[in-house]
C-alpha cells in the first residue's frame, strides 16, 4: 500500500514537471521578435493606469495600428473619449474631448497635461506587442517560456507580467512600465490582429 502511495506521488510530480514551460530556443526569439515587429495591423482594448509623483489617469484604452497608421483612444473612467490620439508615421495629432485638434508639440504637450506624463507613443507601438522598437538601443530579458520578461529601451523599464493566446501568436495582457517618476500600466482585455 505505501509503495503504490509513493508510485502515485512520484507519477504526480512527474506529471506536474512537465506541466512546466519548456526553456525558450535560443534561436527561436529572435525570429519571433521579427515577426512582432512587422506586425501589419492589429487591434487592442483595455486599461490603462498612468501614475506621476503628483497627478495619475486611469481609465479605457484603444489601440487600432495599421502599418504607420495608429489612432488610440484614451476614455476617461466614466466613459467617453477623453483623447483621441492620430499618428501617421512621423505626424501626430490630437483631438480633446471638445472636439478641439492640436498637433506636433502641441499635441505631445496636450496629452502630456491631460494624463501627468509624455507617452511615447512611437515606441509603444511595440512595446505594447512585447518587443523592441526597432532602431534604438535596449537591453532585454527573455523569460524560461521564451517571451519577453523585461525591456529597457529609450529610458524606459518594461514588465511583462502577463501573456494571452491570440490566434496563432502569444501577445502580452498586463504590461507595467515606468521612467523616473512616471508609472504606466496597461491591462489587454482584447486583442484582435488583421488577418
């Protein structure tokens, strides 16, 4: 009887041994880090949670990239877009909750007032996806499953807490960044990619 107990309690850790995630192919992120970066279009929705030694924001986040192309829009925590943000490749712009437009460094200063803290809109592009923006140096940690762990890029540092089965790609759902006293936090509800 206590040998077959033990069989049993040998056969479970056994069992939950290789229910562990296997160690990432070192040769497999790079290829996967390439093909998140030339993502074509792709769609989120969730939360985002901006922090500041003084001010914060909380509220709804959606994303809609396409190629360039970006429009997000930031909702207040009662609804309603609180800013709706464009960007095509190099040109940005931004429309406040009155309908009033700004854009270039009017715009960057305007989200900058309205949520306590610059976003780096460009990069979060791919950051949001769990990469590096191409082009800038960074520094990054790959985790045991073979997904990105951490990032350091353009004097920001990324955690990548959580990750979601999206079709065929695994893409990050809780994601905290944080640069000096700026703290940002994003939790995906939904992504949806073009297909």
């Amino acid at each position: 009887m206590i040998r077959r107990a033990a069989a049993c309690v040998i056969l479970l850790l056994g069992a939950g041994c290789a229910s562990l995630p296997p160690a990432g192919d070192p040769g497999g992120w790079p290829a996967r880090r390439l093909e998140l970066q030339s993502l074509p279009s792709w769609t989120l929705d969730g939360r985002v949670a901006v922090a500041t030694r003084s001010e914060g924001f909380s509220g709804g986040l959606a994303w809609r990239q396409h190629g360039a192309q970006a429009e997000i829009e930031l909702r207040g925590p009662l609804g309603g877009t609180a800013l709706a943000i464009r960007v095509d490749g190099a040109t940005f712009s931004v429309t406040d909750g009155s309908g009033e437009s700004v854009a270039g460094d009017a715009a960057r200063e305007l989200v900058a007032n309205e949520i306590g803290a610059a976003l780096p809109v460009l990069e979060l592009r791919y950051w949001l996806v769990g990469v590096p923006a191409p082009g800038l140096p960074y520094r990054e940690t790959i985790g045991i499953d073979g997904r990105l762990a951490g990032l350091a890029q353009a004097g920001w540092q990324m955690r990548y807490q959580r990750y979601d089965v999206v079709g065929e790609m695994v893409l990050p759902a809780r994601m905290e960044m944080e640069s000096g006293d700026v703290r940002l936090r994003v939790a995906v509800a939904n992504w949806r990619l073009a297909p």
